[in-house]
C-alpha cells in the first residue's frame, strides 16, 4: 500500500481552514450569559471555504472584547444598533460578513479548532461610525437588491 506520511500536526488539523480571511454568514445567535455572569451572545458562523464547501465556527461575542462586538456588527451591517447599545440576535441571523480565521492550538487536552479572530469592518464604515447618523432601512427593492414583500417589513 503506498501513501503519503503525515505528521500529528498534520492529523489534527487536516480539515481546518488556514489563517485567513474567508466570507462566511451568521448562522444562528442566540443571547446568554458567560460563565462570569456577562451578557454574551452565541453566534454559529457558515465560513465558506475557498474551493467550495463550508466550515462552522462558534464564537462569543462580549462587551469585555470591545473591539469584536463592534466589529461583527459593523460587519454585518447592525452598525447603527451597535451605536444605540443593543444588538438583538434574531437580527443578526443570515447576514453575510468577511471573518479573519485563526487556528487555536494552545489547549493540549483538544485537538486545533479554528477560531474567529475578527470582523473585516471597511475602513470608511469605522471612519463614518464616529461621524454620521444612521443609516436608514431601505424601503424598496431597487435599494437593496432584494424581493421584499410588504408583509414582511414591520415599521
């Protein structure tokens, strides 16, 4: 029989995503609290692997990690809920982002997962949080791109 040796590191992280920037969507989010009492949310991730396929990734969203809770939800376009100081999970769900993937080895007793390491949040939307108001919601098709029923708006 003839094959091709692998290494342990090999084995356990054959399947992983590189470091990287992948696109990816939100899954599921659901609200909680941390095993230290804070309010969390739970999000389950969709990251698109780049020949095709797909890799979940948990990830936990606080306000002790300031800098990821403001950039998921610029990312996903909930800026202005962020500003306001509330983001409601069951907005965030099937909304699309680019995500920074990294590989967390440092626990010995698992093997490699991947891990969110950030948002990728467009450097004019950081620069125009801080100036402008907030966006209002389109109203129409033509401005999203989208079929969108009567019905299904709530104003």
């Amino acid at each position: 029989m003839q094959f091709k040796p692998k290494t342990e590191k090999e084995i356990a992280t054959d399947g992983l995503l590189e470091k990287g920037e992948y696109d990816a969507e939100v899954m599921s989010a659901i609200e909680g609290v941390s095993k230290k009492g804070n309010p969390m949310m739970t999000v389950k991730m969709r990251v698109f692997r780049p020949n095709g396929g797909e890799a979940h990734i948990f990830d936990y969203l606080l306000e002790t990690v300031a800098y990821k809770l403001r950039h998921f939800a610029f990312a996903i376009g909930l800026g202005s809920q962020y500003e306001a100081g509330a983001l409601d999970a069951e907005d965030c769900v099937r909304r699309s982002c680019v995500v920074v993937v990294g590989i967390d080895d440092k626990n010995k007793d698992f093997p490699p997962k991947n891990v969110i390491k950030d948002y990728v949040v467009e450097e004019e939307e950081k620069a125009s949080s801080e100036q402008a108001p907030a966006r209002s919601i389109p109203k129409s098709d033509s401005e999203t791109g989208l079929e969108v029923e009567e019905d299904d708006i709530l104003w």
